[in-house]
C-alpha cells in the first residue's frame, strides 16, 4: 500500500519541474544540460572556475548526500569547498559525457524512488545529524538545482560569444 500523501507529492512535482520539467522561469536543468555540446564539459568561464562537468559532478554529490540523509545515515556529509564537494572531472568524449548526464539522472531518480515510498508526516522529521527537517532538505535540492542551473547557463553563453568572435568573458584583456 502507497503511503505517499499531498506534500510529498508536491515536493516531487517540484523537484521534477525544476530538474526536467517546465519551470515558470525557462529551462530545467536537463534540457539545458541536453544542449551543452561535451566539447566544453571541461571548459569554465574564467580560470580556476569551475567547469560545467564539474558543476554536474557537485550536482551529484548533493543528490547522493540528501540520498543519504533521507535514509536515515547521520554520519554522512561533505564538508564545503572539499573534494567531495568539487571533485575533480575531466570530460574529454561524448560518452563520457552522457554519462555523467545518467548518473545525474540516477541520483535524482533516487530520490524521488525514496520519497514515493513517505508520507506527509516524514516531511516533519529532522534530518539526521542536522538541525532542520526534511522539508527543508528537499527545497534546498530544488534551490540548489536552481542555483547551479544558472552558472551552467552563464558557461554556455559565454563560451557561445568566444566562438563567434564576440565579446564574452573570455576575450577581456587586461
């Protein structure tokens, strides 16, 4: 018997539109990632920024560390700015590529295969090892998703204006 109730139905919604659905504000997460070519997957903005694979990784990591928080597991966590924050990724093909984009995919699917399985009261339940509840947790999944979809935007169309020869971030001169 499904025990999924309103609210939990509304976070995965939520979650959902955000990630590959429809948002008010434009594209979703995948459809922007659909329509970055793998050739600048390697490629930041500026030096010592961080990649638009490297963002995908970050991705990743949050999914698997809330993953592991709606679980139960209050000794995992990563600590900020870590390497399991940022790891290190190189994507150098289109296979390697697309697969990062699935493992993204797997890491969201997860979570909403865990979720499906909840009520609204679980929504009330403090994280484990944290101070604030799982709703909490899951708009924080949403508003990071958001965040980061924002840099992969700015990656692109920076690196858009350096192919056509236009002024981007790229060509600034000092």
């Amino acid at each position: 018997m499904r025990t999924m109730n309103q609210k939990v139905q509304n976070y995965i919604r939520s979650m959902s539109e955000v990630f590959e659905g429809d948002p008010w504000y434009g594209t979703s997460v995948m459809r922007k990632l659909e329509n970055v070519p793998h050739v600048i997957g390697f490629k930041s903005c500026i030096p010592d920024s961080h990649t638009t694979a490297e963002i995908v990784m970050h991705l990743i990591q949050w999914k698997k560390f809330a993953l592991e928080k709606l679980q139960g597991n209050e000794l995992h966590d990563i600590e900020i700015d870590s390497a399991n924050d940022w790891p290190k990724i190189r994507v150098d093909s289109k296979e390697e590529w697309e697969k990062l984009k699935r493992d993204l995919v797997s890491a969201q699917q997860k979570i909403y295969e865990f979720l499906e399985q909840k009520n609204d009261e679980y929504l009330e339940e403090i994280v484990p090892g944290r101070d604030y509840d799982i709703a909490y947790l899951l708009r924080g999944i949403i508003q990071h998703d958001i965040y980061h979809l924002g840099q992969i935007g700015l990656i692109g169309s920076q690196l858009k204006l350096e192919e056509n020869n236009h002024t981007g971030v790229f060509n600034l001169k000092e």
